[in-house]
C-alpha cells in the first residue's frame, strides 16, 4: 500500500482536507499534524494579555504627546499621530483576540 494511500484511509483516493470557515482556504493533511489540534491559546492568551495595556498606554502617550508637540518640533505631529494609530490598532487586535481566545475555551468544555 502507498504512503498516499495510507493516508486517505486505504482507498489510494485524495487525501482528506482540512476544515476551513473559508471555502479554498483549507489545506491538504500531510498525515503528520494530529486531527484534534488546537492553536497554544494559553500563550496566545497570556501575550494579548501583556500587549492590550502596554498598547493602550502607548497610544495614550502618544496621543498626549502628539497633542502638546509644536508644528515645528522632531518627531512631528502627523508621525505622533500616525504612531498613536497603530498603537491603537494593535490594543484592538489584542482586545479581539482575547474574546476570541475566551470564546474558544467556553466552546472546549
């Protein structure tokens, strides 16, 4: 029997795809991943954890400092602002993740 065959369960059609919320997005199983994996949520967990409030400040700094900064001065108002933004756009990502990762772990139980 070939490796192949093996892999789709004896039958020497395709290989099995794996699950996507997206149609196309899934990949072909390599047969070396196990079925039931899961993401490492306790890490995902405890770095959205450690980068939403370091991000919230550094777009509140940011912010402030951008709103007292002069036209003239280095770095300028826009670079500030654009800074901020991101900062700002990072604490949301690190928000959203930790509902998702929540979400994920009320679904498990």
């Amino acid at each position: 029997m070939s490796h192949r065959a093996v892999l789709s369960g004896g039958h020497g059609g395709p290989a099995p795809h794996a699950r996507s919320h997206f149609p196309g997005l899934g990949r072909p199983r390599t047969g070396t991943e196990p079925l039931t994996a899961y993401s490492a949520l306790g890490a995902r967990l405890v770095l959205s954890s450690i980068a939403l409030p370091l991000f919230a400040a550094g777009a509140a700094l940011l912010a402030l400092w951008a709103a007292s900064a002069r036209s003239s001065g280095s770095p300028s108002t826009a670079v500030l602002v654009v800074l901020a933004a991101v900062c700002a756009v990072f604490t949301a990502v690190a928000a959203i993740d930790i509902a998702v990762i929540r979400r994920r772990r009320a679904e498990r139980r």
